[in-house]
C-alpha cells in the first residue's frame, strides 16, 4: 500500500501543476452537450473524495463495507462547479486528495487487510467486485486511486472519455 500512497501523492502533485496551466476558458469548454467541462469533471473527482473520505473514515469505525452509492449528475449539478473559478476548483482538489493521502498512510495494516463478507462495492466500486467475493478497504483506497487517474488522463486526453 505504500507505493500506491507514494504513486497517489505523486499524482496529486504533478497533476495539479498540469491542471493550473490549463486556462479558464478552456476549464469550461465541453468536448459535447453531453459531457462535463473540465470544471464538471474535476468537480466529479471533488464529490469522488469526499464520498471516499467517509467511506475511509467509516470502514475503520465499522464491521462492513456497506455504502451508500451516490447520484454523481446532481451532486455535479447542485454544486454548480462550471460556475467556480478554476485554479479553486484545483486547489480545493489538491489538498482534498493530500488529506486522503494522510488518511491513507495512517490506515492500520490490519484494517487495510480486513476482509469483509458484506460489502457494497459490487456497486459502488469503480472495478467493481462480485457481491460474493470478501471485499478489503485496501481494495476500495486502491480502486479510489484507480478511478482519480482514470479521469485524470481523461482530462489531459490521455484516455478514452
């Protein structure tokens, strides 16, 4: 878990660089009307967070891996992140994810390997897994990871939308 910490911390870093250089105007541009700005989906990545940071929290104050999903769209809409200037949005990112880090790093190894029979993240993962399969918070902290840089090379169209 240490060198997914590292790699994480590393991608924080250099991709808020990255994301500072890109301008306002086009921080609002959408690729279709039917895709988020970069804006939107930064925002997407903030509401990523802060649904992962209560799940981190949780799972280490539970016995499951039970959570609620949430409704990406209107959490993207309610917040109105294309209205928000964006070296904001990428600050508020930044240091979001660097706590995350923290969180991470200061998990206890016997709560990262816990395996949990029930669990939700046959649903709410990013790779899901089967509803059958034990299911770890290390697993969850990794695929969080997993998914951040998915939308990050999304972003910086190194990806597939």
């Amino acid at each position: 878990m240490d060198d997914t910490i590292k790699d994480f911390r590393h991608t924080i870093e250099d991709a808020a660089a990255r994301l500072l250089a890109i301008t306002e105007a086009d921080s609002e541009a959408r690729s279709a009307p039917d895709k988020w700005s970069l804006k939107e989906t930064l925002g997407h990545l903030i509401d990523s967070a802060a649904n992962n940071h209560r799940r981190f929290v949780l799972a280490q104050l539970k016995d499951d891996l039970d959570f609620d999903g949430y409704a990406q769209e209107g959490w993207v809409s309610v917040q109105r992140y294309a209205e928000e200037p964006w070296p904001h949005l990428v600050e508020l990112w930044r240091y979001y994810n660097l706590h995350l880090a923290h969180v991470m790093s200061h998990t206890p190894e016997e709560m990262l390997k816990r395996e949990h029979r029930l669990h939700t993240l046959h649903l709410i993962a990013w790779e899901l897994i089967e509803r059958e399969q034990p299911a770890t918070l290390e697993y969850l902290m990794r695929d969080y990871v997993g998914h951040l840089q998915h939308h990050l090379r999304q972003i910086f169209g190194e990806d597939e939308p």
